[in-house]
C-alpha cells in the first residue's frame, strides 16, 4: 500500500516536472485563435503569444498592419481586397465596395436607406429592409443576370478570408479557423449574428465577440489602474467618432448606454426627451416588427398600454424617468425581453404574475414607490435574472424569497429602509456586487459571509448605515476584516442576541435628512441598462454607459477638405480643373500622405504629376500644419461635439473624468489630441499605444484568453445588451470649404 502511494506521488511529481522544464525550455504552441478589429474603414488581425504574453498585429507582405476594409469586384468571380481594391478604384470606383460595418445586419425603411445610399459612388437598392450591393455582372460564367446582388455580410466575408490568411502566412500554419471579432458598443444581437455569420463565410468560428471600447480598455490595463473609476473612449477612425463613458467600480467595466437617435424602421428607435405624454401619441412603432430596442426615457408619459406585448421581439425597453403609476399584467408575457427600465417613475405596486418573464436578465425598478408588500407572489421567479435594482424605494424587509434568484450577480438597495436582511441572501453563490448602503440596518447575517463579495473584482459598500459597533469597528479596516468577523463565533454569538433582544429599529429618515443624506452616495443618479457577469478566470463587466458619435466624421473628411482647397489650387494656377480619373486619385493619395506626415512635422510638400493636361504639369504645393487646421476647422468644433453630448446624457462632468483613451488613426492628427486635451482641463492623454492599433491589441488578449494561453490575462465577458449610439449631427452643416471639387463656389 505504501509503494504504490509511492509510486503514485512520484509519478506527480514527474509529470509536474516535466511541464514545467516543458514550458520553460520548448518553444511555446503556436497561437490557436486570433483577434481581428474590423473596422469600419480599415482593419486587423492580431494574435496572443503563450509564453511571453506579448500581442502581435500581423503585417502584410510590406510590412503594413492594417488594411483597407474596401473589396472591389472584377467579376463574379474575382475580387481585390485592401490596397489592391483601393488601387482599382481608379479604374472604376463603381465596383470598389466599401463602408460594409455600416450597413452589415441593419434594417432600413425606405426614406432612410434612400438619405444614406446617396453618399456612395456604387450602387445599392432595399431588398426589404436590407441594403444590399449592386454591381454590373462581366457575364464571364454567361450568367442571365445582369446585375450582381451582393450583401454587407459578404463584403466583411471577404475581408475576413484576406486577414485570415494574412495570418496563416505569418504564423506558418495550414488553417486558422478560430477568431474573437470586435464589434461597435452599440451593435444589437442582430448585427452580431450578422458579423457572426459574415465570419462563419470566412471560414472563422468566432469565439467570442468583443466590443470595441472593451477591448481599447483591455489594452491598456485599466481595471488594474487604481483611482480609476471613470473613462473616456474617444475613438476617431476613417469614417466614423464614438465616443463611450465608461464607468470602472471595484475594479469592474461597467457600460452603462443611453442611446438617442434618428428615427427609422431599424431595429433600434430610440423617442428619449420628446415631451411624449402616451403610446397613442407613437402607435407607428407597432408597424415594425423587427424592433428589438425601444428607449422612451424623459418622457412623461404614465399608462404602458397591454399592447406593449405586440413587440414580440422587443429585447431592450427603456422607460426611464417618465411618470408610470401602473403596468399592465400582460407586460410579463414579453418573451424575448431581456433588459427592463422602469427607473424613476411613480410605481407603487407590480401586476400579478410580474415574475413570469421568461427571458428578463437585467430589471431596474430605481426610485420608485414600491415596498415588500408591492410585490407579486411571483417576484423573486424570474430564473433568468442577474442584475435587479431595487434602490431608493420604501422597503423595510427583504422577503426571504430573494434565495430563489439563483441567477443573480448584482442586487442594488440602496437608499431603502432595510431593517434587516435575509439569511437567505447567503444562499445565492453567484452574487458578486451588494450594495445596501444609506439604509436602517445595524447587524448582517452572519450567512453573508459564504459570498464571494470582497476583492478587487467585486463590490460590497455597506457605508451610512447604523451598525453596530463591532461592525462598525471592522468596517473602518475595510469589507475584508468584516467577512472574517462575520463568520467567527464571537460575532453569531452577538447576532442571535441582538436579535433576541428585540431592538427597536434606527428611526426612519424624513425626506430632507435622507437627501441631505443621500447627496453624499456615489453614483446617486447613474442609470443602469445594462450589465454583464463573471467567468472562472477574472471579471471586466462592462455596462455601456454612453455610445456617442457622428457616423460620418472621420479621417476622409479631412482629407475631403484638404483635396478641395488643392483643386481650387490647380484650378487657379492652371486655368482648367482637374478631372481625369488618374490624376484624381494620385492627388487623393498624396492628401493621405500629406495628412500622415503632419501629424509629425509642421509642414510637408506635395508633389505631383498632372498627366492628363494638355501639356503634363509637375504640381507642387506646401502644405503647413496651421493650414492644415484652419481648413478642417469646422470638423474639429465638431469632434468635441459627442463628448458633451456623452457627458451631458450621463449625469458627469469634465472633473468626474479619470482617463481618456484614444483609438483610431485620426486621433495622431496633433490638434485633436489638443482639443480633447483642454475639454477635460488640459489631461493627459493615454495615446501611447499606437491608436490604430489599440483595439486589435486587446482583441488579441482576449483571443489569447479564449486559447488559455499563459499567462493568462483578464477576460472580458459581455452579454448581448448593447445600446444605440447617439448620433450627433449639426444643426448647420457648414463646411469651411464649402465649394465643389474644381474650387467653384
């Protein structure tokens, strides 16, 4: 018996042995999946080394990591993607597709697909309600049609094929056929599953999606940052600004989303701040059954009609901030509904049978007027549930019912008059973050103990409450002296016998004390709409705070301006404009290149041939950083534009800021960095990643994270509860260079 006890520690030890001189001396397994930022206007692929823990961004054959996301269609056949598409297109830009992340898995309605369409020099038409990419058909297979009908999922396809292999040429292998993808903060589960489907035609099985912000956040370490509690996201690519406010809270992501927008037959309507006193004032949106996200918050509207349920596949109701006495009973028959906001409103009771949702997964009952007795019988049955939010209400009791939501990971109530809490609540073994602080209790039961509440990724604040004092006194070292007190004898000891004793309950606060009270709490109005849970390997949850942006501001816009104060150039200089195709586009580049270099030098010269004039011109002009500036000045008033419009709609202020974040290759361009320098008080700036590169990076740890591979970083887990950006348009569309593209005005 001995010898083979033996036998069996020393075979332990050889194997443990044996992998550790294996890891520290063989070379390290080649990465199994990959991350890719497919962006909007250009794209990456990145990959995580075990080992060394470090993240490479592939390049291609020159030595460029990132691609254009442009495919140019020769023939049904045959495509060009990245720079070669962008070559093509001085060949014939009606076949050079692009802009395929803007259109991928939305629906239109007719007068907004029309507004968009005319921006592009290619053709498109609705098919339903989905845009879709029209070409001439060469006909080279004697095919009848004569059009070739192409799909945004199928340009991003391609994309992903050409980045795809870009990888398996560097990594030397034969296949990669796994991916973590980023997609924007806003994206809902339909555009997801359509990235998800456009990688499926790739040949990529995605592992795992990952938005945008989050990964920018992982790049940098963030949530191991201490004094963090609040960022910035400013993300300024080729085509498009978003902004994301992005709250960190005990070492957690949380994104909360507010989202207003324009009004279409998307999948996403968002009616916040329009003075809206009742659903008949809106029964337009019933005539739209893919709607998935309805925010009517600011409103002040107080019945929910029972025809609510005719949204089947309703996934997101924000209702926010109106004056909603009552519900309807059949509100709890929405099956797909998954996030629900009834926050600041007058509630005083819930319908029978409220518990019934099927699929609820994140219930925010804020600041209402609602006690233990408002509750249906069937409250605490909803299995679904992971986030309830019950904060600043009447209650004095938690019912002991609260055992049956095995679910759930976070459970705010705050500013309540809890007497007392259940022991109950040690029973849910998923709960990460409690927050009963400003409430009437003076003892915890000692059950609350066997929860995993305290550490840098979870969240107990239990301040401004009467305790006791030997609470009190732990509580002064800090949550992790409290939990082992709570589970030594001394302290069950002393809570059977408060209990015992019958002690009278702290007074209830009148309502200017509980103000005055209140005022001190963080995070008092912070609105929660969405949320995400933990893995077995680390937590970065992340609510979507705020998705602000303008979708058509971006580093072409830019170069827009700059290419036509130099046709108004050659215009004056030459007599005649330029309209050869050739000479379009080799000045189109130079303006890139131009761009490029002054964000590093205050002055560049561009130089090029005029080809197509009578008599072939060398054409050669200085361009100066302050010119640079001055033309494109209007586009920089409008950069800071969705930075207010973020902190506005989020309740903060420029001081509330902790750190800014830059992505996006536009943000290189000196006078940004500047402009959103001096908004937040002249604050330093994280830029020290490459910003082009900043999200594939973390896309690339996460990738790393889904291999398991070492050492092993932080993952970031999300469910599908994205909100609609803002989108901020001008109210004038001025453009300091207002003129066609030969300099007329």
């Amino acid at each position: 018996m001995f010898s083979s006890i033996t036998f069996i520690g020393s075979s332990v030890v050889v194997v443990l042995l044996a992998g550790y001189w294996a890891q520290k001396y063989l070379p390290p397994p080649k990465p199994k999946i990959v991350g890719i930022d497919l962006g909007t206007t250009f794209s990456c692929v990145s990959v995580y080394y075990a080992g060394s823990g470090r993240v490479e961004v592939i390049p291609d054959d020159k030595g460029r990591k990132t691609v254009p996301s442009i495919v140019a269609v020769k023939s049904k056949s045959q495509r060009l993607v990245g720079y070669d598409a962008l070559e093509y297109s001085d060949h014939d830009p009606s076949r050079v597709l692009f802009d395929a992340k803007r259109f991928i898995g939305l629906h239109f309605n007719e007068e907004a697909f029309n507004k968009e369409k005319r921006r592009y020099p290619f053709r498109m038409w609705l098919n339903q309600t989905e845009a879709v990419y029209q070409v001439a058909n060469n006909n080279e297979t004697n095919d009848a049609n004569k059009e070739l009908n192409i799909r945004p999922e199928e340009i991003s396809a391609t994309v992903l094929m050409h980045l795809k292999k870009m990888a398996q040429k560097h990594l030397q292998v034969r296949r990669v056929e796994k991916a973590v993808i980023s997609v924007p903060a806003e994206f809902d589960e339909v555009r997801r599953n359509a990235t998800i489907q456009a990688a499926a035609l790739a040949g990529l099985e995605v592992m795992r999606l990952i938005s945008e912000p989050t990964a920018a956040a992982l790049a940098y370490g963030l949530h191991q940052k201490a004094n963090v509690s609040s960022v910035i996201i400013y993300d300024l690519g080729g085509g498009t600004l978003d902004v994301s406010v992005l709250m960190i809270m005990g070492g957690m992501f949380l994104t909360r989303a507010i989202a207003e927008g324009e009004e279409s037959g998307a999948t996403e309507l968002d009616l916040g701040r329009r003075g809206i006193v009742g659903f008949a004032e809106i029964t337009h949106i019933f005539a739209n059954p893919c709607l998935t996200r309805l925010t009517l918050s600011h409103n002040k509207i107080t019945v929910v009609p029972p025809s609510i349920v005719e949204l089947a596949a309703l996934e997101v109701l924000n209702l926010w901030n109106n004056r909603i006495e009552e519900l309807p009973t059949s509100i709890s028959l929405m099956s797909r509904l998954r996030v629900l906001n009834l926050g600041m409103n007058r509630l005083r009771t819930l319908p029978r049978g409220f518990g019934s949702f099927p699929a609820l997964e994140v219930l925010d009952l804020t600041h209402n007027q609602l006690n233990e007795r408002s509750l249906p019988g069937n409250f605490f049955m909803i299995e679904t549930l992971r986030a309830l939010y019950l904060s600043e209400n009447d209650f004095e009791v938690l019912p002991s019912d609260i055992r049956n939501l095995k679910n759930l990971q976070v459970l705010a109530l705050r500013d309540n008059s809890l007497i007392y809490l259940p022991k109950e609540l040690g029973e849910l073994s998923r709960l990460r973050e409690l927050h009963v602080q400003g409430n009437r209790l003076s003892v915890l039961p000692p059950e609350i103990a066997h929860l995993d509440l305290v550490g840098p990724k979870h969240v107990l604040r239990l301040d401004h409450n009467p305790w006791v004092t030997p609470i009190a006194e732990q509580l002064q070292k800090g949550e992790s002296h409290l939990i082992p007190y709570l589970r030594s004898e001394t302290y069950k000891y002393l809570y059977g016998r408060h209990l015992a004793a019958g002690a009278s309950p702290p007074p209830k606060l009148n309502d200017q004390s509980s103000s005055e009270f209140s005022a001190l709490l963080p995070f008092r109005s912070i609105r929660i709409l969405s949320y995400c849970y933990l893995n077995t390997i680390n937590l970065l949850c992340r609510r979507e705070r705020m998705a602000n942006g303008n979708n058509h501001l971006g580093g072409q816009d830019f170069n827009q301006n700059l290419l036509k104060f130099l046709l108004k150039v050659v215009r004056e200089r030459y007599g005649r404009p330029v309209e050869d195709k050739g000479d379009m586009h080799a000045l189109s580049m130079a303006v890139e290149q131009a761009k490029i270099a002054l964000t590093s030098q205050l002055e560049t010269t561009i130089q090029v041939p005029l080809m197509s004039f009578d008599q072939p011109v060398q054409f050669s002009y200085t361009i100066t950083r302050p010119m640079f500036e001055q033309l494109n000045r209007s586009l920089f008033r409008r950069a800071l534009k969705p930075i207010e419009v973020a902190l506005a709609d989020a309740d903060m202020r420029v001081e509330d800021v902790d750190e800014i974040v830059m992505v996006g290759g536009s943000t290189r361009i000196p006078k940004i960095r500047q402009i959103v320098s001096q908004y937040f008080n002249n604050k330093t700036l994280n830029c020290d990643i490459d910003p082009e590169l900043a999200v594939a990076i973390g896309v690339g740890i996460q990738a790393g994270v889904m291999a398991q591979a070492w050492p092993i970083q932080v993952s970031a887990t999300e469910i599908g509860t994205k909100f609609k950006k803002i989108h901020v348009y001008d109210d004038d569309n001025y453009d300091d260079n207002d003129e066609d593209q030969n300099g007329n005005q």
